[in-house]
C-alpha cells in the first residue's frame, strides 16, 4: 500500500492529504481545549430548530473524530483499488490511464478535505454550543456548504475527467 504522503504521490493530493490529517488533528485539538468547559451531560443531538433533544455524557464528542478518522482511511483505502474496479469518467486507455487515476485520486483527496472542514465545523458548534448551554445557531450552513462544496467537487472532477480523454 503506497503511504498518502509518498514522494510517488502527486503533489496536489500530497497537499489535500495534508490538509485532511490537519483537519483531524484539529478535530482533537478543539476537544481537549473545549473539554474542561464541558459539563458532565451535553446535547448530543438537536433538532431542526436547533433545540437539543438528546443528552449524553461529553465524551460523546470524540465521536465526530472518530467517524472522521475513518472516513479518512476509508477513503485512502479506495485510492488503493486498481482502477479497473471502479467508475471513470471516460474509458481507460494506456494513454490515460495515468491522468485519470490521478484525476480520481485527486477528486477523492478533496472529497476527504470538505467532509473534514464539515466535521470539524460541526464539532466546534456542537462543543461551543455545550460549553454555552446555548442552541446550536449554524444548523443550516454546514449543510448548505457540504452539498454545495461535494456537488462542486463532483462537477469539477468529472467535467476535468472527460478533458482528460
């Protein structure tokens, strides 16, 4: 299995892998600062309006890394597949092959990188909001801005993809 930070590694991805293991890193950071503010019993869920309506002791929140981590090696694992094995935006030739895996490692990298901004997003509402005893105020934007941002991140990738025939 080739290392995410190996030298065979465009630089491109080398950077977006970076960014992601910051983002991760900053996951933690922003629990262990937050933590000793926490109360024992923090909202771990809310509702469309912000309101908590589940309740659960704050080391809940090492959930939002956790889910995050693995997603993170999820994601690196399926750069691992051979590239016969999963969709292309256009066929596979001797030719291309190297732009297209290059291309699908790269839209994968950024995908990684947007669900970490989401998540460490999240997390520091979610943690912030627990500190404060206050609703959770920025629901609606972290949602807007994951759809909008992976949406964004498909059309770039393939629409590139097809340009790399």
């Amino acid at each position: 299995m080739k290392s995410l930070f190996s030298t065979s590694v465009p630089p491109a991805e080398r950077f977006l892998n970076a960014l992601t293991l910051l983002f991760l890193i900053g996951q933690l950071a922003l629990i262990i600062g937050y933590y000793p503010q926490l109360p024992e019993t923090i909202p771990v869920h809310f509702g469309l309006e912000g309101k908590p309506d589940r309740w659960g002791g704050r080391g809940n929140l090492l959930v939002v890394p956790a889910i995050s981590t693995f997603l993170y090696l999820l994601f690196w694992g399926v750069r691992q597949i051979p590239a016969d094995f999963y969709n292309m935006p256009a066929p596979l030739t001797p030719e291309n092959r190297e732009r297209q895996v290059r291309n699908s490692h790269e839209m994968m990298a950024m995908t990684t990188v947007v669900i970490m901004i989401f998540m460490l997003w999240t997390l520091w509402d979610w943690a912030r909001s627990a500190a404060n005893a206050q609703l959770v105020r920025s629901k609606l934007v972290p949602m807007i801005f994951l759809g909008v941002s992976l949406a964004g991140t498909f059309i770039y990738y393939i629409r590139r993809g097809y340009s790399l025939k």
